[in-house]
C-alpha cells in the first residue's frame, strides 16, 4: 500500500497493489514456450480515496505497460439504468 499516489486522470490517492504469477500470455497466443512459463504481473493495483475509501481506478500491469486500465470518474446512486 502507498499513500499520495496519482492515476491516470491526476486524482491523488491510495495503491493498493496486489501481485500475482500468471500463466505466460505469450504461450497461449502460440509463440514458442519459453523457459518459464509463468510471469508475475503487477496488480491489479487499486487507486482509493482516502477520504471515501471509494475505488478511483484500477489497472494490472504485464511488462511495466497497463494490459487493463478502468477509471471510475463518477460513482454514485441512481433510480434507473441509463
């Protein structure tokens, strides 16, 4: 966990970050088995307001570059879909 970290849009916030060791996706695509097959991606990492402690945005990382990124801009209560 780290404190006063900024997502995508420049919120400032808590990461939350939760590795883990996946199947390598470069296998299953096709691609000549290497030596490993098993990576280790970073996250998902889960941007927090402190405040609310509401989710902002969380992202998984393969490689230092995002494979996932979703950004909740506006979270909030309603009475219809749409």
């Amino acid at each position: 966990m780290t404190q006063n970290v900024k997502h995508s849009q420049g919120r400032p916030g808590t990461v939350i970050n939760l590795p883990r060791e996946v199947e390598n996706p470069k296998t299953k695509l096709g691609a000549e088995p290497s030596a490993t097959s098993r990576t280790t991606v970073y996250g998902p990492y889960y941007f927090t307001d402190p405040k609310t402690s509401r989710v902002l945005e969380q992202t998984s990382e393969l490689d230092a570059a995002p494979l996932i990124r979703t950004t909740y801009l506006k979270v909030g209560w309603t009475d219809r879909i749409g």
